[in-house]
C-alpha cells in the first residue's frame, strides 16, 4: 500500500511539473506588450497566476489575479478602443457570470479584460480610445470571486466569458522570465 502510495505521489508530482514547464514554455515565447494594470509607482501582489487549478485553467488558463482593496485605480495596460463595459452588479455577489468588466480591443485584435471590477466603477464610455496608463476602472470583488481583487487576461475573441485566453507578459515590473509568480509583489515602473 505504501509503494502505490509514493508512485501515486510521484506521478502527480511529475505530471504538475510537466504542466508547468509547458506553461513555461509558454511566457518565455511572448512579446512583453502589456504594462501592469495599475498606476506607476503602486505595487499589487500577484494571488493566482497562469494554469491554476482553481481558477485559472480551462479557457481561462492565462489570466493573472492582483489583490488589491475595492476602489483600486485601474489602467489600461495596453493602447486600444473600449468595445464592452458592464458595472450594474454588487461587489460580494459571488455569483458566476455577475462580473463588472471593461473589455479593450487592441491593434491586433486581441482583447484585454479587465474583471470584478465595483459597481459603477467603469471610469471609460463604450468607443473611447486609452493609452497605457489611461485610468478605465476601479477594483471590486463582483461576480464569482473570493476576495477584493482584478482579474486580467488577453484572448483573440470577444464572443463571451469563456473565450480562450491567451499567454501574454508584463514589461514595466521586475524581470519575471516565467511569468509572474504567486504571491510576489510587483510594482509598476515607468
């Protein structure tokens, strides 16, 4: 019993360091385009970051979650055009598909999601143009979500909440060779 026990152990240890060296693999090929969703000078702590089990996994796999208090500047981390904002429900709804959000749409065509923001905490209208550092949002804790915090993610597609996400990095914070790591504090730099 004892044996199965060890190689029961062994494989699933094996197996999570197999997935996250392919994670890996992943932010290492990714062009730092983004800046920290947050003001220069502030520093968040990161609290779940790429292919997590619980939440970020699946089609939300590359996403990264700051902790910070409700009421929290966000800002853009990217250049582009508001196509989506939603701020009617209640921070501590815990209620899934119940997130605030602002959606971006860049250049490429790629989206950033801004999400759990507060209620009536989107700070930019539907069609307005941002810079990086444009202030769009405050930080909430709507929809499913645990605790105070901003969820961010880019995807190839706005057809929903479920759309894929895809890897992407951060360039104005410490270097990170293998994406941000949980529980480490990043501050944003010029």
């Amino acid at each position: 019993m004892k044996f199965f026990v060890v190689v029961s152990l062994f494989c699933l240890l094996f197996l999570s360091c197999k997935d996250q060296s392919s994670e890996n693999e992943d932010a290492l090929s990714v062009e730092a385009k983004y800046v920290l969703p947050y003001p220069v000078g502030r520093e968040y702590r990161c609290s779940l970051g790429f292919n997590n089990p619980y939440s970020h996994n699946g089609s939300f796999r590359y996403a990264v979650d700051f902790a910070m208090p409700i009421g929290t500047i966000i800002t853009a981390a990217r250049s582009g055009r508001v196509v989506y904002i939603l701020e009617t429900y209640s921070d501590n709804d815990q209620n899934g598909g119940h997130e605030n959000v602002v959606i971006i749409m860049h250049e490429d065509s790629t989206y950033a999601r801004y999400v759990h923001l507060t209620t009536n905490g989107v700070l930019v209208t539907g069609g307005q143009t941002v810079m990086p550092g444009d202030t769009i949002g405050l930080s909430g804790n709507s929809g499913s979500s645990g605790a105070p915090h901003l969820h961010f993610d880019v995807t190839n597609a706005n057809t929903g909440r479920s759309d894929q996400t895809i890897p992407f990095d951060f360039k104005n914070t410490i270097p990170h060779p293998i994406g941000l790591k949980v529980g480490v504090t990043y501050k944003a730099f010029p």
